[in-house]
C-alpha cells in the first residue's frame, strides 16, 4: 500500500496553493486535491510528476510503500515460488 510521507495539503499550503489557486491555475483538480485531503494515493503519475515539481521533491521524497497483509495476499502469493 502506498501512503503519503508527507502532509500533501500542508507542504502546498507553505508554497503559497491551496484548492482555490490550483484550481483556478489548473496545476490541480479539484477531485485531486480531495484525495490530497484524505490521504488518497490512487492519484495519476501525472499528478504525482506535478506534485513533485511544485514541491522541488522526488517521488520517493512524497510516497512510501508499506507492504500489508492484504498486499501479501493479493499480489505476492500469486507470484511463483514466492513464499508469503
């Protein structure tokens, strides 16, 4: 699962966007910020390439993986010769 490392809607606030400026500029949508908002990671790589260049961060610098029981199940047992 990926998750957030940072707090998305703090760091574009410090650079001056919030959802009325990305609107209106057209960095963000608004259904974008939301999943911003909630800590929603099933955002575009487009979005994420915007993300990180308003915020001067590599991608690695926003997102993390952290690996889940549901992960385990639904995506590593499927792989041959893959112990869970």
């Amino acid at each position: 699962m990926l998750k957030y490392k940072i707090d998305v809607i703090k760091e574009l606030a410090n650079i001056g966007i919030n959802s009325n400026v990305a609107r209106t500029s057209g960095i963000f949508g608004q259904s974008t910020m939301a999943k911003f908002k909630n800590g929603d990671t099933s955002i575009t790589l487009d979005n994420l390439n915007r993300l990180c260049c308003v915020l001067e961060m590599q991608p690695r610098d926003v997102l993390k993986f952290v690996e889940t029981d549901k992960d385990r199940e639904e995506i590593i047992a499927k792989i041959p010769n893959k112990k869970v």
